[in-house]
C-alpha cells in the first residue's frame, strides 16, 4: 500500500490511521505526545468539509489559542471562510467554519441553538482538560450534549486512561469512536536536572552528588552555592537556543528577561533593525508608547522577551510573530504557553519544580510536565529535544524534585459540577426520565461505575483468599488475645513500669513522666484479659501465616474504604433536585417550569442567579451608563492575591450586597461573586480616561485591566440576549461601546 500524503508531506501511520478513520465517517481520538503533528488531522477534516460544503466547529480551551486558530485558519482558507466566537468577540458567525471556546460551544448545545443544525464536525483541541478543576465540566457537558450526527475530533495529549475516555464516548453517543494513540516522538527528548555545582544530570547523579557532597561537608553550613536561570542559560546557549523558559510567576518572567538582557544579546544589527521596525509598524511613533511596550522592544531588539497573559493583547502578538520568525532565542513563560499554541523550539527549561495552584504550592503533576516539555524538539531541525530543570540542592531533603515518568501519567478524572444554569437548561429541554439518563452518561457516573464494578470483583477475590487462609489460622491474629502479640507487649510494659519506677517521684511529675504513666494505664487496659491459651504448634502456623494474612486484612479495608468512599448511584440526581429547590425558593420555576426569572438566568452563563436579580431589581435605573459598566465588572471578578485598587466610591453596592446575601441565604456562600473594589478601573474607563490614567488606579498587569473589560463586554452581550426589553438592550449596547475602544478594542484579530 502506497504511503498517504497530505499536501506533500509525508505522513506517519497514526496520521494515516486517523485520516481514514475520518474518510470512514467516524468519531475520531487522537492521543499523542506534543509536538507530534497532530494538528495536521484537524486541518484535513477542516478542508475535506469545506470542499463537500459542511459546516465545522473548532473548539480550543483557551482565548489566546482560539485566537491563534483564527488568524492561522484564515491565511489557510481566507477571510470569508473563517469566524470565531469567544465570548467577548463574535465575528463572521455565519462562516463555514467557527472557532469558539469550549464554553460557547456548550452554552449552544444545551439551549439546542438551531445554528447547529447544519454543523457536521466538532473538534476538541485539548480535550484532556476534561481534566481541569474550574472548567472540566464544560468538555463534559459538551460531549453528552453534542447532536447525534454531529462527529467528534478529538485531540490531546498523551492520557494515560485514553480507552477508558473512548469507551466512555461511545457509551453515550451509540458509535464507534477511533482510538489513535501514537506514543513515540518524531524527535526524542532528553530530560535533565541542572544546578551549578552539578551541572546538567539526570535524576541519579544528582542525588549521587548530593549524597556524596552532604558526607565530604567539613561543618554543619550548606554545602551548596546558588544557582540562577542566568546559570543554566549561560550553559546551553551555545548549543540549545531557541528556548522556552517556564516561570510560575508573570512577575519573575519580566525580572528574569531583563536580568537576561543585561549581559546578552542574541542578535545581529539586521535582525535588530527588522525587531524595532516591527515595533514601530504596531505600535507608531515611540512617544506614544506605554513603559511597557518601551521595555519589551528594549529585551526583543537583543533576542530575549517573556509571555504571559498580563501582557497587552497587541503585546503578546509581537511576541508570538517574532518568535515564530526565530527572533527571540530565550522566552520567559508562563504555563499558558504550553497549552496548544504551536511553537516548538529546541530545549524548555523550567525555573522551578513546583507551582502555585491558587491555594498552595504542589510539585507539577506528569502530564502538566510532559505537555510543557514537549514543546521541545523541532521536526526536521533537531536530532533530539531537551528539557532543563533548575533544582536548588539547600531544598532537596525538605522538598526534593519531582522524578517524571511517562508511564505514570496521572489518568483523566471527571470533574463535573452542576450550575444552577444547567439545572434550568435541563429542566427546559429534557423530560425527567432524559434527566436521569444524562447524569447517568456523565464521565464521573461512567467511571464510578466501572470502580465500583473493579472494587466489589477485587472484595470477591479477597474474600476467597480469606476463607482459603482460615483453617490455619485463628481470627485473633494480630489483636492482643492472641499470644503471639501479647506476650511481646507483656514484655515491653514490664520494662517501661521498671523505667518509671526507676525515675522517682520529682521525674515522674514531670511532662515527660506523666506521658509514660498514661502509655503503662493504655497498655495495661490492653492486655487486662489473658490471651488464648493455644498449643505451640497451633502458635507456629499462626506465626507463618499471620503475615500474608493481615497483609489481605489491610488490602480488605483498604478495598472497602475506597468502595465507601465513591459516590452514590444517583448522586448527581439528589443535587440537581437539591438546586431546582433553591430555584423554586426563589422564584425561578413554578414545578418544573420555567418563571421569567429562569428564563433569563437559563442564558446568562456567569453569575447567572446575581445577574437575573439585578435585571429584576431598579438598581439599573438609578445608575447611569459609565456605573453601570463598573457595577457589571464587579460581578464574577476575582482578584489575584496582590492586587491593589484605589478606593473609589462610583456606585452604592449596599442594594448589590442586599441581593448577594438573600440569595447566598438560600443557596449558599459559593453561589455569588462579586467584589466591586474593581469598579473604579471601569467607571474611568467608560467615562473616557486613558489607558495610562486608568494603570495609575490599580496595580494590575495591562493584559488583566483589559480583561476586565472585554468579560464586562461578554456579560453584556449575554445580557442583551437574555432580556426583551428593548430600552435595556439598547442602553446594554451603548455601555458596550463605552468600554469598546482604543486599547480594550480587539485590534489582535
């Protein structure tokens, strides 16, 4: 058989396999390692559908990747085939083929929009963030609700459980999905630990090392000098540039390329000269320019730059073109990057271990490792790829680093959580009977059923070894009538009594002696009755086999604690009749229909209980326009840890908080977020300051003031969606344009 091409390119056999998968009309999954070419399958769907005329949606988890799909897909197959849906911007929604995030894709099929009527291809890129904590659910609900004749493309990483998510799918959409799995790089890699001292090693010469130099040490000081990301990119910039540099911290990604660009410069006059023309074409005259974008042309004119998403959206576009075009060397990231946005290089290098989750420091799971290293490793310009990790040996006893392997991928675990908006959806559009049977399809009931099924086979077995074990063995082994524990307990109180005794009245009332007199009352309540007399024989069995057998008695608890632990059955079920009694509460369904009130929450998608209260309530008519704005960007905001605002006072959120706390009295603490601290930034905003005046209010990053703006902007338009009355729709859109401008506006688009 001759080997298949795709516009010259020859391919491998998982590409070949998933290609006749999808001329064979299947559902198709494809689970490789990063940097593999998997998007490759997704373009020839995209361009096998727009030649027989279908429509297709392309789905990606994250707004910079969606964005990065738009602008890559347009160049393919031109302006007027290509429209993205995010949220915050929707352009050409009527194009053959619609990039949107996971969330717009959801919101369309739970209220059945008759949009999809004509759709015959969803493709999940990413589709392990199944996975994720905050957003999981939306891939779940996705997957359930996706129409019948609709075909599924999935892509992901490598998932250590990937016949189990396959197997799940095909359970709940009645079709043969192909599994392709590919688990070999085109490019292999390499992984190495780096400290000064040690230089680059791998996991068993740097405890080798550090083993060896703790035994020399002279005095009780830390053997172990510092080492810097400066270290490590002075030892590989020879041989290993381009390189990616993953920094848990959008802070320290700024500090560290300027730290870089202090002493190095990886470019030539010419590549200089085509960086700073770049900047002027994007950004005019340099007196305009922000303080910001001065410093990120100062570190790119030298072939350094960082990434993170509290950059200006047209700043991360600078970045990312460059980069591609080979003119940054040394990038310094946050983890984002890694999620699907295509640009390999020649080494990752990691300045830390471990990362913060939000709550705590945690060492990076497998996958987060693999999905980040595997940007490493170019096809047709590397032999091999490599991945650098910074270790600091004065912490490798308290915290010592992670050993990755691949073959201990974390498996994907469903995160569902039901919304009060779900509950109203479900509730308008399926029958009480088609509620039962969607939990029952949802990945977690799948696969708490299958645990549930392995649990009671592995009790089964364990049972049989407990009754085989029986007729040698009596059932006090390992409890203190057996003689066999109590004799040796005996012995030991005797010797602690003699120890007490020995220290005197004046020890014995001290701290330490009155612990030993509580340890000789426990243990002399313990061994009070006297053991079973058994026969010396009888005692030998027991002794040979106590051992094997309580080690079955662990494995026995274990095995029931963990059945006791799953969820029940209809789980799901009892919380969303728990929710829809919140809702009755409150006036959002009378039985199982909806009230006007749930209408309108069942299409608002953040916040929807606060913001159909709010609609309802006259706070809107006692605000103008620019309040209005700074009141709507405090509902869902959360603030980073840091984050600091000048206090303002633009709108009374006494009325707001009213509302908050009547509806958290019926359905919990969790079921409200809103913290109007942010309201200032906005009201200036739409009140027409600058860009610069409106830093000078807070010390949020650029990118994370703009966000504040274009998530107002989504909620508005969710709004005017959601209310028939036409006074507000308008007044919606009027604020909308408000906060629409200059740099808020989407220009990277």
């Amino acid at each position: 058989m001759s080997k298949r091409t795709y516009h010259e390119m020859s391919l491998d056999p998982f590409q070949e396999e998933a290609l006749d998968a999808i001329d064979a009309g299947k559902s198709v999954i494809v689970a490789a390692p990063t940097g593999t070419g998997k998007t490759l399958v997704a373009d020839y769907l995209i361009e096998k559908a727009m030649k027989e005329h279908l429509r297709v949606i392309y789905t990606a988890p994250i707004k910079a990747l969606s964005n990065q799909k738009f602008r890559d897909f347009k160049k393919m197959f031109g302006e007027e085939a290509v429209g993205i849906m995010t949220g915050d911007v929707v352009l050409n929604p009527n194009a053959p083929l619609l990039i949107m995030t996971t969330e717009v894709f959801r919101n369309q099929v739970i209220t059945e929009d008759p949009s999809l009527e004509f759709v015959s291809h969803i493709v999940f890129d990413e589709i392990h963030w199944l996975n994720d904590e905050e957003r999981g659910t939306v891939w779940e609900e996705s997957i359930i609700l996706a129409p019948p004749k609709m075909k599924i493309l999935g892509l992901s990483a490598t998932i250590a459980n990937a016949k189990h998510l396959v197997d799940w799918i095909e359970s709940i959409r009645h079709e043969e999905v192909a599994l392709i799995e590919e688990h070999n790089r085109v490019v292999p890699l390499e992984y190495f630990y780096y400290t000064k001292d040690t230089g680059l090693v791998d996991y068993d010469q740097l405890w080798r090392y550090y083993r060896r130099k703790l035994k020399d040490r002279t005095n009780d000081e830390n053997p172990f000098g510092p080492t810097t990301h400066l270290d490590l990119i002075r030892t590989i910039q020879r041989h290993h540039l381009p390189a990616l540099f993953f920094v848990f911290s959008r802070r320290q990604c700024a500090i560290k390329a300027m730290e870089l660009a202090n002493i190095s410069n990886y470019l030539k006059p010419a590549e200089r000269k085509i960086v700073e023309d770049r900047f002027i074409h994007l950004f005019g005259s340099e007196f305009d320019w922000s303080s910001s974008t001065r410093q990120l042309k100062r570190l790119c004119s030298k072939g350094i730059a960082y990434h993170h998403a509290g950059l200006l959206p047209s700043q991360k576009v600078i970045v990312e073109e460059l980069f591609l075009e080979r003119l940054i060397k040394v990038l310094y990231c946050t983890e984002t990057f890694s999620v699907g946005i295509n640009y390999p290089v020649k080494a990752v290098c990691f300045d830390s271990l471990n990362k913060y989750d939000g709550r705590n420091f945690r060492p990076l799971a497998n996958h987060e490792f693999f999905q980040m290293s595997g940007r490493a490793g170019r096809r047709g310009l590397d032999e091999k790829g490599y991945s650098f990790a910074l270790v600091d040996l004065g912490y490798m006893e308290k915290s010592p680093p992670p050993k990755f392997q691949l073959n201990r991928l974390e498996p994907l675990t469903s995160q569902f959580r039901l919304t009060y908006n779900t509950v109203l959806n479900l509730t308008a559009t399926l029958s009480q009977a088609q509620i039962e049977i969607y939990f029952q399809k949802s990945f977690s009931s799948y696969s708490y059923k299958l645990s549930s099924e392995r649990l009671n086979l592995e009790l089964a077995q364990i049972q049989q070894k407990l009754e085989g074990t029986h007729q040698y063995i009596c059932g006090e082994v390992g409890s203190f009538n057996c003689p066999l524990k109590h004799h040796p307990k005996r012995k030991e109180l005797e010797k602690l009594k003699k120890t007490y005794r020995s220290l005197g009245p004046r020890k014995q009332s001290r701290v330490y002696g009155r612990e030993m007199a509580r340890k000789i009352r426990t243990w002399e309540k313990l061994l009070s009755q006297a053991p079973k007399n058994c026969t010396p024989q009888h005692q030998e069995n027991c002794f040979a086999q106590s051992k094997s057998y309580l080690a079955i008695k662990q494995q026995q608890q274990e095995l029931q604690n963990a059945l006791a632990a799953l969820p029940a059955e209809n789980a799901f079920l009892q919380e969303f009749e728990f929710k829809k009694n919140h809702l009755r509460q409150i006036g959002y369904l009378r039985g199982d229909e909806l009230l006007p009130r749930g209408t309108c929450a069942s299409r608002i998608y953040v916040q929807e209980l606060l913001v159909t209260e709010l609609i309802y309530s006259d706070i809107f008519t006692q605000l103008d326009d620019d309040q209005l704005n700074a009141l709507l960007s405090s509902v869902d905001f959360e603030a980073r840890k840091n984050d600091m605002f000048q206090k303002t006072s633009v709108f009374d959120a006494n009325p707001v908080k009213e509302i908050a706390e009547y509806i958290q009295s019926i359905c919990g603490q969790d079921s409200i977020r809103f913290d109007p601290r942010v309201a200032g930034i906005t009201h200036a905003w739409s009140q027409g300051s600058t860009f610069i005046e409106v830093q000078a209010m807070c010390n949020l990053d650029e990118g994370d003031i703009i966000s504040v703006f274009r998530r107002t902007i989504d909620l508005m338009r969710q709004m005017r969606d959601a209310v028939s009355d036409s006074a507000l729709r308008t007044r919606l859109k009027v604020c909308m344009e408000k906060l629409d401008r200059d740099e808020a506006a989407i220009m990277e688009l």
